[in-house]
C-alpha cells in the first residue's frame, strides 16, 4: 500500500462548495507529527483562523506584529480524519461564516459591523475585537453574536487593512 500525499488533497471534486465564497487553497500544517498516511491528529479545528508562515505552511494566526499578513479560515482542520490523515487542510480567504464559539474570543461583546483581527496568545487563531494599529481580517456581520446559540457571524475580507491609531 502507497502512502497518500501531493497526488490526494480534499479539494478534488469539481465544483466544490464552497468555492463560491472567497479564494480557496489547501496548505500544509506546519510542525505536522507522523509523516503522510499516518492518521495523527493536530491542532487546528475546522474554523481557526490561520496564516501562512515563510515556509508556506499553516500556522494558527497570531496578530502579535504590525505588519500584515495572508489570512484564511480553515474549512477542515487537521484535527478531523482527513486532515489528520494528510496532513493538510483547506482554507478560504473571505467569505461570511458563521462560528461556532471555540473560533472567536468570548470576551468582547460584539455588534454588526464591528472590525476583527487575529488573537495573541491564548486566543491566537481565533478571531477577535480590532484594537489601533492591528490588521483588519473581517467584521462582525448583520446577525451578529448569538449568544444563546453561541455563534459569530463574520464576514472576511479578501483585502488587506489597519485599524487607524487615533
């Protein structure tokens, strides 16, 4: 039995959903345990928001610098099967999405319209309320936070943008 790697990636079938939505690709986990073909679950979850580092691979996005950088959403994490088991996970930049808490930091309140950015630290990956001289990656959309249902709806910008410093 061969070993799946570049000749296998998820987003084989022709169109796929969400194609629609924004600009897809399929990255690489960075630091990813196992070696291809060898289900070993990771860290990203489907819904993290993720970079690229300087080796092309997925990393949890982290807004700890000023200067911008590529953001996507991932459809499929490397925690789940699939991704587990290549070691590689489809993301999208843009789109509107609606997530669940685990992706975004609870601690803001958030209203339609609000600009997002990246977390640090412990919320590195999620997204989470713009503070002055930060990357812009979305805003809240018009549905807002459901707090009941524990839900985010974002919509992801496509372009690059800093929240002015007053």
């Amino acid at each position: 039995m061969s070993k799946l790697n570049s000749n296998f990636d998820i987003i084989s079938h022709d169109p796929h959903p969400n194609a629609g939505a924004g600009l897809l690709t399929v990255l690489e986990v960075n630091g990813a345990s196992g070696g291809y073909g060898t289900p070993s679950a990771g860290n990203i979850d489907a819904g993290t928001l993720i970079s690229m580092n300087t080796s092309g691979k997925a990393v949890k996005a982290d807004n700890s610098s000023d200067y911008p950088t590529l953001t996507f959403i991932t459809i499929d994490g490397d925690k789940d099967f699939d991704g587990a088991f290549v070691h590689k996970i489809t993301c999208v930049k843009g789109g509107e999405f609606l997530l669940d808490a685990v992706n975004y930091d609870a601690a803001p309140t958030y209203t339609a319209g609000l600009p997002l950015m990246a977390g640090t630290g412990a919320t590195a990956g999620k997204f989470t309320k713009a503070t002055a001289g930060k990357q812009i990656i979305g805003y809240v959309g018009a549905q807002g936070e459901d707090t009941t249902n524990n839900t985010l709806h974002v919509i992801m910008t496509q372009g690059v943008a800093l929240m002015p410093t007053p």
